[in-house]
C-alpha cells in the first residue's frame, strides 16, 4: 500500500534508500557482517565517512574553498549551544534572528554564553512572517539565521551581506534549493528531514571562523577536534551515517540541488495554487515567506476537520496533522516527496470542496 508520508521529520527518505539500507543491514558491502555490527574503524565504514563528508561538500559546491564536513551527535540542538561555545568569544556578543521555535531554541542557549542580540523577531506574530528590515552589529562575534521554519512553515529566501561570520540552522532544508553556500560561515542540519534518519547532525564548517573565542571548549564540543579527528573523535551514528550517504549519492544522480530545486519549486506551486485557489482553506504564513518544505494551512471554519480528516486518511495520507503551536495542517514536502503525492493531496482538497458545499454543512 502506498503512503503518501508528509511527516514533518523524522520523514520520507527515497525508496532506493530503504532497500539499500535494509540490505546493509543483513550483508554490509558483501562482507558478510551487518553494517550494524562493523568497527567504525574498519576501512569499509572509514570509506564510507570519507564519501559521506566529500559529497555534502560537493552537493554544496563548497569543495576547495575551505570548508570542513562533520557529521556529529546530539542533533541540531546540540548546535545551538555548540556554535556560540565555539564562535562567540568571551566578553563578546552574537546575533541572532527570532523566526520560530527552534530559532528561540539556539537563543536561548546562546545566553549562557554571553549577550545575544535578538535582531529581529516574528514571535509577536506568531512568527508568520520572516523579518527583514534588521541590522547585525560589526561587532558581533556572528549571525544566527533559521533558514526553514519547520514549525511555521516559512522560509528566508535572501541571507543579509555581512562582515561578520553568517551561522545558518538548515536543519529543514538543506540540498533543497540553490544558494550561495559560500555566503554562510557554519551551517548545520539534523539529518532528519533531507539526508537520513535521525541520529546525526551534519556539520559544515569554513576553518578559518574556528580557534578565536578564547575559551576553552570540552573536546566532544570542540569543532577543531572533531575536525582533526576527521568526525571520528569518538564512534560515529554508523548506520544513520551510511543512510545519509545513500541519500546524497541519490541526490547526486538525480542531477544534484538544482534538479531537485524544480521539483520542490513544482510541488510547492501545485499545493499552495490550491491552497489558495480553495475556498475552505487558507494559508498561515505570509505569501511572500512561503516555505517550499513545509507548507502550513488552515481551514477556514475548523467545525468541518473531522470531514476533511476522514478524507486525507483514506486516501492514505499520513503526517498532515499541524504543530500545536499553529493548528490546521502542516505538509512536509522534503525532497524524497513524489508530485504524485502531492496530487493526491491537492485532489483530496477539491473533493472535500465539492463534498462539502454539495451536502451544505
Ligand atoms: C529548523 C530546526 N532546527 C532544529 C531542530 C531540532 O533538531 P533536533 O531534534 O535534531 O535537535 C529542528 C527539528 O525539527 C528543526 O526543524
């Protein structure tokens, strides 16, 4: 039975990952040995670190100019105290945009550190919009951004030009569209939404940003040992690893950011013209920070839900239900998400439309 899974992640990853991790399940590179059983040590797995970290750079188009790839525990969360450890220096100060939850989260461990300069924020508005008249000081030690609001289903679609090093949490959409990757200074995503199951945090670093906050730093939070120890200073997530792999060699043969850029592009424009063109739903976030991955929305009177829930689920939808903190639903189109899917979706939205005012309810 096919379903159609817009979870919010952990969430849909390609088929051809699945089958591929279930084999090294049993029979690891014709080892004989479960991929959950080998050393990470063992030069099939140092392999597959090595292709794991060169590909995230090359998909990004940051080989050669002086990034480092990590792929790290303790989820994106673990970043948000990570980066101002690592980059704020002592007596200094960070900056950081106020778009949703998540970024809240990384402000709030960002004052353990030292000041933190909220330089714009939405929450008032239950952040459904991005901010965009804000100033950075010179003199922070960084910019903080949230480039995918996967709550409230909105996205940054320009990065400011700054003097200062840009930190960006890319945790919900990452290797989803073309940018200047070289615009941002660290950059950081849980693994999962577009690269793998959870259990991994990918890293990327530009070297040169590291080394300057005077403080000294506990090794496992320390992004120089981890790149000295080439994201083996202590035992990697193998096997979240090795699917993340998977998944950007998928990306890779399907032509890479850009090729999956017009996809995202046409799924989004085929959900939201319906979104919009419906009478019985509106959107939650504002137009013009519509986000690509995660498309949040409403019904217009919440007594018909339960018609309109009965419908997505027997047409074997799963994970459309919203986040508490904004309601209605909430349509997780990472890269793995088929059209096909969506247009199922989109036709469950006109049947409910026209169930809905020929019964009159
Ligand atoms: C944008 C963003 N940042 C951070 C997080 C937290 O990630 P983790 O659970 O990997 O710590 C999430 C989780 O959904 C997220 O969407």
């Amino acid at each position: 039975m096919k379903i159609h899974n817009y979870s919010a992640g952990p969430c849909i990853l390609p088929q051809e990952v699945f089958e591929k991790s279930a084999a090294a399940i049993l029979n690891f590179n014709n080892s004989g040995l479960s991929i959950l059983e080998i050393s990470h040590r063992c030069k099939d797995f140092v392999a597959v670190m090595d292709e794991a970290r060169d590909l995230a750079l090359e998909l990004l188009d940051l080989k050669n100019k002086g990034y480092q790839a990590l792929f790290l525990h303790g989820g994106a969360s673990l970043e948000f105290l990570m980066v101002p450890y690592n980059l704020m220096t002592v007596d200094g100060k960070a900056a950081y945009l106020d778009t949703g939850t998540w970024a809240a989260a990384a402000i709030k461990e960002a004052k353990n550190f030292g000041e933190t300069i909220v330089v714009g924020s939405s929450k008032e508005e239950n952040y459904t919009f991005i901010p965009k008249d804000f100033n950075v000081p010179n003199d922070a030690s960084y910019f903080h951004c949230t480039s995918n609001n996967t709550i409230f289903g909105t996205q940054m679609k320009s990065f400011p030009d700054l003097d200062i090093p840009i930190v960006c949490d890319m945790s919900s959409d990452i290797f989803s569209r073309v940018l200047d990757f070289s615009k941002f200074d660290l950059i950081y995503a849980g693994a999962q939404k577009n690269m793998g199951p959870a259990g991994t945090t990918l890293v990327i670093i530009k070297e040169e940003i590291l080394n300057k906050s005077g403080r000294n730093i506990p090794a496992m939070l320390d992004y120089a040992q981890h790149i000295k120890a080439e994201s083996m200073y202590n035992t990697p997530a193998v096997f979240p690893i090795y699917a993340s792999l998977l998944t950007l060699q998928w990306l890779k043969n399907l032509g890479g950011i850009g090729a999956i850029e017009k996809l995202n592009n046409q799924k989004a424009a085929l959900l939201y013209n319906e979104i919009d063109r419906n009478s019985y739903f509106k959107g939650a976030a504002n137009v013009e920070d519509r986000s690509c991955m995660n498309a949040t929305f409403l019904l217009k009177d919440e007594k018909l839900a339960p018609v309109f829930d009965k419908l997505w689920k027997e047409a074997n939808i799963s994970g459309l239900t919203g986040h508490r903190s904004v309601g209605g639903y909430r349509a997780s189109m990472y890269n793995a998400l088929p059209l096909e899917s969506v247009q199922v979706l989109v036709d469950v939205m006109k049947d409910f439309e026209s169930k809905v005012s020929e019964t009159k309810f």
